[in-house]
C-alpha cells in the first residue's frame, strides 16, 4: 500500500473526504519527521515507538575492492513496535 491507498483507505474507514484526510496524514507525518529531527521521539500507544538512535563510527571493508574503509558516525531511524501491532502481525 503507498501513500495515496493508504490516504484513501483512512478516508473511506472513517467517512471523511480524502482532501481532508490527505491533510491529517500529511500533518501526521511532518509531526513525526520534526519531533525526530529534534531528536525527540513518538510513541503511539498500541502501535509502536519512532525514535532516533546514534551509531557509532567503525571500520569497514569494501566488498568490492576488500580495502578497508572508515564508516563515519551517524543518527538512524528506530522503530519498535508495540504489542498489539506484534501481536496482530503474529
């Protein structure tokens, strides 16, 4: 399902038009995105947890040319269910 079924599934569940449910989603995910860029994190009761972990800067090596190679540091995107999201996918 992308963005636009699911905007359109919403707003067939809950009766709305899909130019406002379009709205809810879109202000849905850009709550997300900016609580996460400050390094916050969401937890949706029930579905799961967004947050944002560091990872540290390591060695590597390139399968390609087997030289080593330095990975630096970086921020990632974690996502952690919840139980009755496990429990449904189960």
């Amino acid at each position: 399902m992308n963005k636009t079924e699911f905007i359109a599934a919403v707003a067939e569940k809950a009766g709305f038009k899909r130019e406002d449910t379009k709205k809810v989603v879109n202000a849905f995910i850009e709550t997300i995105f900016s609580e996460l860029e400050s390094g916050g994190k969401v937890a949706i009761l029930g579905f799961g947890v967004f947050s944002v972990t560091e990872k540290a800067a390591r060695n590597g090596i390139n399968p390609r040319t087997k030289e080593p190679i330095s990975i630096p540091a970086r921020k990632v995107v974690k996502f952690r269910a919840g139980a009755e999201l496990s429990d449904l996918v189960k």
